[in-house]
C-alpha cells in the first residue's frame, strides 16, 4: 500500500483543493496525521491545496498539542467544495458526526488511510482504501508514505508524527519493533522525545484536583469476591475522580454527581476486572442502570457513563447491585 496509489487517485481526480478530515473528538493520532499528510502533499503537489477539517471538533488534547504545533483545523469544512476527500484515522463516515451524510453523498473520490481495519460500508464508498492494521498508528502510516518518496518530514512534521505515535501506542505499551525504528529516525530529524512527552499530558484544573481528591476522601470501599468497589460522590469531574479512584487501586469505581433532579454517573474499571468477570460496563453496567435512571447509559468496557434522574445515593445502591448480580452470573 503505497503512497503512488494516493497519488494517482488525486491525479485522475484532477483535484485541485483535497479535504483531509479526521473523526469527531479528534485525537492526536488523527490530527498529527492529516497535518504530516498535508504537509506532504503540498511538496509533492504543490498544485494542490488542501485543509484540515472534522465535523464534531478535536479532543482538549489535540487543542493542548496544537499549541505547539501549527495545525490548522477547519470546523467547518466546506464539503462540497473538495475535488478529492481524504479520511485519516477514521474507518466508518459515522465517525464524521455530522458531515457524514454530506460527505457519502459527495461525488468525490473519498481515500481511507487508517490502522483500522476498513468496514464494508466505507470500502463501498471509497475509491481507495489504505488499511495497515498491523501499523501502530496513522501517524505511523504517514510517516511511511515520507519514506516511500525518499523524503524527510520537517521538523513540526516530525514531532506531529511523533506525538501521534506516542499517543495512540499508549506511550509505546502497543509499540512493535517498527514503530521503535519509526521513533529513532524521528529523534534524528531533531524531535526531542523527553520534550514532545510532556505536552502529551494535560494540565490538571484546581478544581478538578479538588474533586479528585474530595472524591477519595467520600469513597465507600465494598470487597466483593476478591474485588474492591469504590463507590463515591462529588458534584463536578465524575469520570476523573472514577479514574482516580482506579488509580488508586479499586478494580472498579462508580461516581455519581447531582445537579437539580439530574444525576450523572461515571464508571471505570482495570482492563483486568473486565476480562475476568466478563463484565461490560457500558452494556452491563451503565444501560440497565441508564433505564433504571430513566435516563440514558452506555460505554465501553471499562469506561461508561449514565445520565438520568433521581438521587446519588439511589443510583450508586442500584449501581452496587447490578455488578452484584452480574458477578453472581459469570
Ligand atoms: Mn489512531
């Protein structure tokens, strides 16, 4: 898979003016990418013009990385104007959010470049699908696409890559040996890894310690089987202090938060208390208790949320025995 094929698309294309677009709640792997793919092709093609662009904004991380690095990313990206769309990071149009539609209905040629594997709806849309699920990233991809051409991102190119890798390896946790070999020739364009790290953690708002910590303080410890449960309370940054918790060392944690008649839930658990109950706290969890809530709840394995009414103590009683009876059936 190689970047020729990219090439030529845009080339029968004729295009003049390409669309990158990333998914919504635009992580640094897809941001960082669609920048080092522009960059790229405006050396390549320098007939072609191209903008960044996502239909539901980019993460508070990715905002916090731009300060460093000059993306500029269209939240509102004119569509129709596009002679070709290019998808980085991004492998169904549902991920689009709100430009989905505009953009199956567009008659450009739409080009796929992920690390997902390519679900069968896109690939019947697009004109050409780039899919490397064993890259590590789109960054990673990307940076591929510099190599095929004999060329050497700039150095914000390089730290962009850099930062994408990094990110969506989880700090090199789901690193292979060519993503170390990516890393070192990106040191030697002059990224400064020690340096690039720390703008991939989020400064932490006063109040949100304050809540993390008042969170803990509260927290009612429940041993169940051999897992702990911490269940807790605190009227802003649920889902930090859920998380906080697990750092802490609960296997699963539960914070509620009143405002008026509504009550939100965070849940989180470790990677482990998923696998080995086989409790899914987004289906198991977090939609029972949505519905009991009269409201609406649902997540991933390990991170869920819940919107409803009623009180914190009642939802959190409630909580407690869903995971009760979930235990009691694996
Ligand atoms: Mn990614």
């Amino acid at each position: 898979m190689s970047f020729t094929e990219v090439a030529t698309v845009l080339d029968e294309a004729r295009a003049r003016f390409v669309l990158l677009l990333c998914h919504h709640n635009a992580d640094p792997d897809a941001v960082c990418s669609a920048y080092a793919f522009q960059s790229l092709l405006a050396r390549c093609r320098p007939n072609m013009t191209s903008e960044i662009g996502t239909g539901q904004g980019i993460s508070r991380l990715s905002k916090h990385i731009l300060k460093h690095i000059p993306v500029t990313v269209n939240l509102q990206p004119d569509v129709e104007k596009a002679d070709a769309v290019v998808l980085l990071d991004t492998n169904t149009t549902q991920q689009l959010g709100h430009l989905a539609e505009r953009v199956t209905n567009s008659k450009a040629p739409i080009i796929v470049i992920d690390h997902h594997a390519a679900h069968p709806q896109t690939e019947q849309i697009a004109k050409l699908c780039i899919t490397t699920e064993d890259s590590s990233s789109t960054c990673e991809m990307v940076y591929n696409f510099y190599k095929q051409l004999n060329m050497k991102p700039g150095l914000n190119e390089a730290k962009a890559l850099f930062l994408g890798i990094t990110f969506d390896t989880r700090h090199f946790v789901l690193a292979n040996s060519s993503t170390f070999k990516t890393v070192s020739e990106l040191s030697d364009i002059g990224v400064n890894p020690q340096e690039e790290l720390s703008s991939l953690s989020l400064p932490m708002d006063f109040s949100e310690r304050v809540a993390r910590m008042k969170a803990c303080r509260r927290a009612k410890l429940i041993k169940m089987e051999n897992w702990i449960i911490a269940l807790s309370h605190v009227s802003a940054y649920q889902a930090s202090a859920a998380r906080a918790l697990v750092d802490l060392g609960a296997h699963m944690a539960a914070v509620a938060g009143q405002k008026n008649e509504k009550v939100e839930i965070s849940l989180r658990c470790t990677r482990d208390f998923n696998q080995v109950t086989g409790i899914h706290l987004g289906r198991d969890i977090a939609k029972p208790l949505g519905e009991f809530l009269q409201g609406m709840g649902g997540g991933h394995a390990t991170a869920a949320g819940v919107n409803g009414t009623g009180g914190v103590e009642k939802g959190l009683k409630r909580c407690l025995r869903l995971v009760k009876e979930n235990l009691s059936n694996h």
